[in-house]
C-alpha cells in the first residue's frame, strides 16, 4: 500500500542506510518510490519526525515540512529497471 512521505532516520536513527531494489521494471502508472527534490536541505525538526506511515493522507508531512521551509514541492519519481533502485539515508 501507499506510504506517507518520511525520512528513514525518523525511526531508524541517524547514519543508516537503506537500499530500494526494484522487482520489476517500474512506470510511473505503477506508483513506484518517489523523492521531493531539494528536500535533503529542509529543516523539519517537530515537523516530519515521526511520519504516520500509513496516514490518510500520504503527503501531509511532506506539504507540512515544505512550508515550514517556505520551499514547493516537487515530486521526482524512481523509474527504473528490474534491478535497479536506490541508495538513502
């Protein structure tokens, strides 16, 4: 299912890694993983530290940090591959 928008050092703490390994060839009709550009550079303390990951709606924190931040949104979708994915800490 659809998860909210969050940064994995929510709840796994800081200097971990995670790696994203596609399955299967991706398109964006398949809703494949997707990054807000420029969002590594926000500051969200006590506004994206602990995500509902299944909220109902998946991009309240997201919407919620960018204003913070005075920044917009812009969605960059992970379109690759079998085998291909992503590196992110």
């Amino acid at each position: 299912g659809t998860l909210a928008f969050h940064r994995d050092t929510s709840y796994m703490g800081m200097g971990v890694f995670t790696f994203w390994l596609a399955l299967d060839d991706l398109t964006s009709e398949m809703g494949p993983l997707e990054y807000a550009r420029g969002s590594h550079c926000w500051t969200t303390k006590g506004v994206a530290d602990i995500p509902n990951l299944y909220a109902k709606d998946p991009q309240y924190v997201l919407r919620a940090a960018a204003k913070s931040c005075r920044s917009k949104v812009d969605l960059v979708p992970v379109i690759v591959q079998r085998g291909g994915g992503s590196i992110h800490n």
